[in-house]
C-alpha cells in the first residue's frame, strides 16, 4: 500500500559498545572531580549571593569552566589519563549546572523572575561562548607553534 514505508518504525542506531574505563581513568576522574569541586567551593565562599540575587561565582565558574574546557578538546583529544583528569574530574567538578539551576529556582522562589531568566540566558551565552573562544585560542595558539617550529 502507497505510504507504508511512512508508518514503518525508523532504523535504530547500532549501539555503541559500553567498555569499562580502566581503574587508572576512574582515579584520575575522581581525584580530578575532588580538585575541581573543591575550587568550585572556594569560588563560591569568596563571592558569596544571598538567595534570589545574581550568582557571580556561578556564572564566573561555568564560564571560565567552559573556556578551559573549549582549549582542552582542542589542545588534548586523546583519551590519554590527562584528559579526563583535566576535562571531566577538574573542569566537570568546577562547572555547575545544579548549582545553576538551583539558583535560577531560587530567584523565581524569591520574586526575582526578571533575575531569574537573565541569569539563565547570561550563564548559558557566556560558557558557551567562553567554551568557542577557548577553541580558537588553543587553534590560534598550535597555529602558531607549528609555523614556528616550520621555520
């Protein structure tokens, strides 16, 4: 019948195998979360906010996290042991995004609705942004040392 095919379930994606990280990755993972969670608390104590106002270390944390973060895809793409300390133990455990969303409730909670979606938009934009400059920085910069070593 004409238009059959229209109603015939999709293909499915292959799944992707699901091997187990190596012991060393989990530890560099975890020893890296404990470092970048720790800084994220001292980010926190030194610019502290009361509930419903702008959360600075929040937005500080995931935009710095998100340029460090852009920089490291591009300066380190291997799936060597410094990678994932650096990318998901450090820099995952020093961005937020509970914290972010938890202080975008907690602006809505107090009234502050007009704060609320202007820190939603303003944290998001920045690390975003912050995370495609780190990618050029780090490009500009291997650029550079390789026309250097050219010559």
């Amino acid at each position: 019948m004409p238009g059959e095919e229209a109603l015939a379930a999709p293909p499915q994606p292959r799944p992707r195998s699901r091997r187990a990280a190596p012991g060393s990755v989990l530890v560099a993972v975890a020893l890296g979360g404990a470092v970048g969670a720790s800084a994220r608390h001292g980010l926190a104590l030194a610019l502290p906010h009361q509930a419903g106002s702008f959360d600075t270390a929040t937005l500080l944390a995931n935009a710095l996290g998100g340029l460090l973060i852009g920089a490291l895809m591009v300066v380190a793409p291997g799936a060597g042991r410094l990678r994932p300390f650096l990318g998901t133990g450090v820099l995952g455990g020093f961005t937020t995004f509970s914290t972010y969303i938890v202080d975008i409730g907690a602006a809505v909670e107090a009234g502050a609705v007009p704060l609320a979606v202007v820190f939603a938009f303003a944290t998001m934009a920045a690390s975003l942004l912050a995370a495609a400059l780190g990618m050029r920085a780090a490009r500009g910069l291997l650029a550079r040392d390789r026309e250097r070593s050219a010559r």
